[in-house]
C-alpha cells in the first residue's frame, strides 16, 4: 500500500513538473528577440513605399497649390501691350503734372464662418481687393495666418498691400 502512494505522489509531481515546463515552453520563457523598435518600424514601412502623416499631408499641400497654378494659368487673360500716358501738360507753363489716381471706392466683403484660405483668397479676388491669389496663398502660409482670418464684414480697398490685408483679416475686432 505504501508503494502505490509513494508511486501516485511521484506521477503526479511529475505530471505537474511537465505541465509547468511545457507552458513556459510554449509562452516562450526565457523570452526570445523583443519586438521591433520604432526606428525598425519606419525602416521597413519606407521599403514598403508607406509615408508618414507629415510627408502625407506636403504631398497634399503640394498637389493643391500645382492645382491652383495650373487653373491660374488656364484663366489667366492675355494683357494687351498698352503703353503708358504721358501726363498732361498745363498750358500755361508747359510743365507736366503727376497724374494721381482717383481714390477707389472701398469694397465690402464678408468673410462666412468657418472659410478656409483658398475660400478667403477666391472672394478677395472676386471684390477685385487682390488681383493674385497664389501670392495672397503664399503670403499667408509664410506668415501662418491660415488660422488666424476672423469673420466678419470688412471695408477694404481694391488692390491693397498684401501685408495691410492679411494684417486687418486677422487683427482682433476688425469685423462687424
């Protein structure tokens, strides 16, 4: 009888010993190679042809703005070749007199909730207030105004500095 229990106790540790070895064995203890690290990672997405979001999104700007040239060029008008006027002459003295432009009338625009650059720039080129809209695009990208434009109504003039623009689009309780 006590050869039979003595038997029982031996399987059963070694059964146990077993299950405990073979578990280990199978989760992977000790443990083998760590898992990739970060600069791995993009190694093998660049092989793979992915991008980041970064380089995404410059892609994106980038085949925007070739958009907006290509259709500047396609509306573009060709300028017919007029020379300049010569100043008119007083009659008196035969001097010339600068010749200043007439003061343009202000132009009202308004500027909706929630417009983008591109929107902001094709209802300024409407109003006549700019007469480029890529130069008014790259101003404001260079001077990351993009965010910045406040709604409202405004009085502008046509063809103002592109700089007095941005400055009065983005200054704090301009619009009405």
């Amino acid at each position: 009888m006590e050869w039979r229990f003595i038997l029982n106790t031996s399987f059963l540790r070694g059964l146990g010993v077993g299950l405990i070895i073979a578990s280990l064995l199978i989760i992977g203890w000790p443990p083998g190679r760590p898992g990739l690290t970060q600069q791995e990672i993009l190694t093998q997405a660049a092989q793979l042809g992915m991008i980041t979001k970064e380089e995404a999104a410059q892609q994106v700007e980038k085949a925007v703005y070739q958009a907006l040239v290509k259709e500047k060029k396609e509306n573009q008008d060709p300028q017919p070749n007029l020379q300049s006027p010569q100043p008119p002459k007083t009659l008196a003295t035969g001097e010339t007199k600068p010749v200043t432009p007439p003061q343009a009338a202000p132009v009202t625009i308004t500027i909706p909730s929630g417009s983008a650059s591109i929107e902001i720039a094709e209802i300024l080129l409407k109003a006549g207030v700019i007469t480029n809209k890529e130069e008014f695009l790259a101003l404001v990208d260079k001077k990351k105004a993009a965010s910045k434009f406040r709604i409202g109504t405004y009085q502008l003039q046509k063809e103002m500095p592109l700089e007095e623009l941005i400055r009065v689009l983005t200054r704090r309780g301009n619009g009405s």
